[in-house]
C-alpha cells in the first residue's frame, strides 16, 4: 500500500506537464491566429483581463513553436518522474505558472507574448531546487543545473531587447520570459520544498 501511495505521488508531476502541453493545444485549437490575442500576454490588459496571466503559456506564435514546447513537456515530465518529484514540486510549479509574466511587466516594450517556454524553465527551476535539497549527490547534480540555467540565460542577452529573432525559428524569443520563469520557479520552488525534504515521502 505505502508503495502504492509512492507511485501515486510521484503521478503528479507528469500529470501537471501533460496539463499544461493539453492546455496549450486548446488555446491554439480552432484558431487561425498565432498567438491568439484573445488569451496572449499583453501588459496593457494585465490587470484589466487577468486571466492572461494564465492563458499567454498556451498562446503560442507557430506550429513550430508550439511543437518545441509540447517536446519540452514531455521531457519535463519525464526528468521530474526519475527525480521523484511529488505534489509539493508539482504545486511550487503551478504557482510559478502565473509568477513567470510577472516579470515581464520590467519590460513594456513586450507588447504581445506567448508561449510554455517561460512556464518550463520554472518547471526546471523547481527540479533544481529539489535536487539542492537532496543528498549529497544530488546537491553536485542541481549545482550544475543552477549553473547552467544561469548560463543559458545570460547567453540569452535578455537586458537588450524585448524579443530576438533565432536562425531556423519562424517565431521570435522572448529571453526575459525564461529569467522570469527560472526565478519564479526558484522562488516557489524554495518556499514550498525547503520545510520538507523528500524523505518525507515513505514507500513503506
């Protein structure tokens, strides 16, 4: 039964990124724009229609981009399963959710943005923070993650401009969105999991 139970919580966060990649496919289906601007984050509607906040993480800006990301779900899913990760990782994910368009309030010029990408560097983040919390060596494996998310960001060159266009992608990057997200995610990540420990979790 304790093993049972075991299997159950570890469920929760591959659940959550098959909800989220099935998110994204509703808010693009039976639409003809790419983002749909009925649910993509504008700033200027932040508060005025604050379901953005959820919805511009389904809205995305081609097949191509939308593909990308629905990889990076399945992929996420798999490394939180391997890790372990329960309800408690799964929850500091989902409050990262809308945390991530916070910070990209610090740049107006962004006037239009969609996409999971933003959502699933916090999905990384808490992984991380799970890892730090772990034996030893987890520690040296989250180490490394931390540094290379710090890297990958700063390769991003968020502070010089809103959006960058990439050789091979028909749709722009919005670097801000995935140093938005990691923080979000390691915020959340750390309020949630630092008082409980995965041996919290018995298989007994």
């Amino acid at each position: 039964m304790g093993l049972h139970r075991h299997r159950l919580h570890r469920l929760s966060w591959p659940l959550f990124a098959a909800g989220l990649a099935l998110f994204a496919l509703t808010v693009q289906a039976g639409s003809s724009a790419w983002p749909d601007p009925r649910w993509d984050w504008q700033p200027a509607l932040a508060f005025a229609q604050p379901w953005r906040w959820w919805t511009a993480a389904g809205a995305h800006w081609s097949p191509q981009h939308l593909q990308m990301n629905l990889v990076g779900c399945v992929l996420l899913a798999w490394l939180g399963w391997r890790a372990g990760l329960g309800p408690r990782a799964t929850g500091a994910w989902a409050l990262a959710w809308p945390l991530t368009q916070l910070g990209l309030l610090l740049q107006p010029g962004l006037a239009h943005y969609g996409g999971l990408s933003g959502v699933l560097h916090a999905g990384i983040a808490v992984l991380d923070v799970w890892l730090l919390l772990g034996p030893a060596r987890d520690q040296r494996l989250g180490l490394a993650l931390a540094a290379g998310l710090i890297l990958k960001l700063l390769s991003e060159h968020a502070w010089t401009g809103p959006a960058h266009a990439v050789a091979g992608w028909d749709f722009p990057l919005a670097p801000l969105s995935h140093v938005s997200g990691t923080l979000a995610g390691w915020l959340c990540g750390a309020l949630l999991l630092r008082r409980h420990p995965r041996h919290a979790v018995s298989t007994r």
